[in-house]
C-alpha cells in the first residue's frame, strides 16, 4: 500500500506574542546612553560659559576657553606631551607584551596559573597605591637609586620626577591588561598553523610574521586602543611620579577646575582630550588591513 502518511501541523510562534529581546535590553540600553550623554551634554555646555576671576562661571556661549587652548603655547605643549607619553608607553607596552603573552599562550608548565594569577594580582590594588610604591623606590635613597648609584657614583642622578619614572608608571599599569588581552588571542590561534609552516620550511620567526602576526592583529589593536586610552587618560601616575614640571592633561583639567577654579576651561580641556584619544584610536584601527579585520 502507498498510503501516504498524514502531515503534522507544528505550531507556528506568533511573533506579537512575548516579550523580545530587543525590548528586554531596550531600558538597559537607554539608561546607559542617557548617564553617559547627561554628562557629555553638561560638559559641553559648560565650555562655552564665561569665566570671570571674580564671578567664575557664567552663563553664556563664546568660544573663549577653546580659543585659549589653540592660542597658549602651554595646553598645545602639555597636549603634545600626553600625546607622546601615551603613544611611547603604548609602545613600549606591545613590545614588551607581545613576547610575554606568547609564551604564556604556549606554555605547558604546571606553573603557568601561578604566573597568570602574579601578573594580575597588582590589578586588585588601587592605581594610586602602585604608583606610591613606585615613588618609593624611585625617590633619593630609594632602592633603584641606591643600585643605580653603586653603578654609576653620581649625586646628581634622579630618577623621580622624570618622564623615565612616569613611563615605567604607566608600564607597569598598563602592560597586565594588554597581556591578558593578547594571551587569549594567541590561544585562539592554533599551534598546528606554525608547525606547518615550519615544516614547510619557514623559520620560526618567519612562521610567526607570516602565519600568527596576522592572525594577532584583531586582538592587538583592540589591546593597543586600550592600553592608549589608559595613557592618555593618566591622572595619578603623572601627578605623582611627574611632579608639577611634568604637565599631561588630566592632572591639568583637575588643577584648572580645581586651583584655578576655571570650570570652562577645565570642560573643554576635557571634551578636547576625549576627541584627540577618539583620533588616535580611530587612527590605530585604520592601521590593520581589512583584509585582517575578520
């Protein structure tokens, strides 16, 4: 017999019935843009106000604390300053990173949670304690200076209040988020890619350029954008292992609101650190090849 079997009718889910996902993240999504674009909306508000000595702020709309920023030779120099301390350690941070989440990524050792766990654990402590330490040690009579001066006998040498002990500052802040970053992406990349590389004759650092280099670049940019907007926005480590010669613009938006009382000031300083930090971040996402962005 051919009788043919009778259909079974499924179901079909209406789509007005329910709550969607959409709607469930709707009032989520729209308290963040609003706590994020109430203040962004004050600030900028705030910039175009009137500073007067005697009466501070008042309401009004000129264009007086941005002018001051283009025309004083002194925020061009400090914006010039956090532009180069920022894309310096940045740099410095890929270059001793790179090398370290790699290792990590590949090793096999029994010890390597116990690594992981150091290399994060100074991330429990406030930035503001790390940088104390480092003042510690950098500071005359400290331990680097004592190690320093029994190689190089010298009174004159100081490391603290240098653009040298504001770099290792930063370093040393930034470089656990750019490892932890990058580890993940290279245990992304499997093992078996280089070792047919290299049996197809490449060296390994050859295998490493041509095979893993590319397949890292997603993940080392989105470390690199985040590592320079932590530099950029550095306010304890310059403050206190720069000292009040070594002006970058955090330290400088807090004393122009702060000691100055010039609040217009201080909130374009602002909105214009936050749109040098976009560019440059924009900037390093157009450095990888969209053949690369995947």
């Amino acid at each position: 017999m051919n009788a043919t079997a009778p259909a079974i009718a499924v179901p079909r889910r209406r789509s007005g019935g329910g709550i969607t996902a959409g709607a469930m993240v709707l009032p989520a999504t729209v308290i963040v843009l609003v706590m994020m674009a109430a203040p962004l909306i004050l600030l900028a508000r705030d910039s175009v106000n009137h500073f007067d000595p005697t009466d501070l702020m008042t309401a009004a709309l000129t264009p007086q604390s941005y002018l001051r920023f283009f025309t004083d030779p002194y925020y061009l120099r400090v914006m010039r300053t956090t532009v180069l301390v920022a894309v310096s350690a940045t740099g410095l941070c890929v270059l001793f990173g790179v090398p370290i989440a790699y290792r990590l990524a590949r090793s096999r050792s029994r010890w390597k949670s116990a690594i992981v766990v150091a290399l994060v654990l100074p991330l429990f402590m406030s930035g503001t304690v790390r940088t104390l330490g480092w003042m510690i040690l950098f500071i005359k009579g400290g331990l680097l200076g004592s190690v320093l001066r029994l190689v190089w006998p010298d009174d004159s040498i100081d490391l603290m209040y240098t653009p040298f002990a504001v770099m290792v500052g930063l370093l040393s802040f930034v470089l656990p988020y750019l490892v932890l970053i990058l580890q993940a992406s290279f245990e992304k990349i499997s093992p078996a890619l280089e070792e047919a590389a290299r049996g197809l004759g490449a060296t390994p650092g050859r295998a490493f350029r041509r095979v893993v280099w590319p397949l890292l670049l997603p993940g080392l940019i989105n470390a690199v954008i985040l590592c320079l907007i932590m530099n950029m926005n550095a306010f304890a480590t310059p403050l206190l292992l720069g000292g009040p010669r070594f002006a970058m613009m955090a330290p400088q938006i807090y004393t122009e609101f702060a000691t100055n009382n010039n609040w217009p000031l201080a909130a374009a300083l602002s909105l214009i650190l936050m749109f040098v930090t976009l560019v440059l971040s924009v900037v390093a996402n157009r450095l990888v090849p969209r053949r690369y962005r995947a």
